[in-house]
C-alpha cells in the first residue's frame, strides 16, 4: 500500500471512534489538537516532496498554516 495523506487519514478515520469513547474535554483537546499537528506536518512533508520548488509555508494562505 503506497504511503500518503489519504490513506493516513484513512488510518485515522479508522481510530477516531475509540479516540472519542474516553471523552473528556480538557483531554481531548490536547489530544485532537496534537493529532491535528501532526497529520498537516505530515502531509506538508509529503507536499515538499511532491512539490520541492513551490515555495515554503510563509506562502501558504493563513487559513492552511498550521
């Protein structure tokens, strides 16, 4: 299976249920905005290699910086 964005949300999408079964709000924020992090710093990565001449994440509009 070819690594990329879509088959690591897929892997997440997949967790997600057992992530929210243990709901408590202070928790679950650090917990999803660190989730959050990491899966845009993944798929920024994946980007740059993609993509190694289009420019950095200063160029990015402000609603896609991380």
């Amino acid at each position: 299976m070819a690594a990329g964005p879509a088959n690591s949300l897929r892997a997440v999408r997949t967790k997600l249920p057992v992530l929210t079964t243990n709901f408590r709000p202070g928790v679950s924020f650090a917990t999803f905005s660190y989730l959050r992090n990491y899966l845009w710093h993944m798929v920024w990565r994946w980007v740059q290699r993609k993509h190694p001449q289009d420019g950095s994440e200063e160029d990015l509009p402000p609603l896609l910086r991380p």
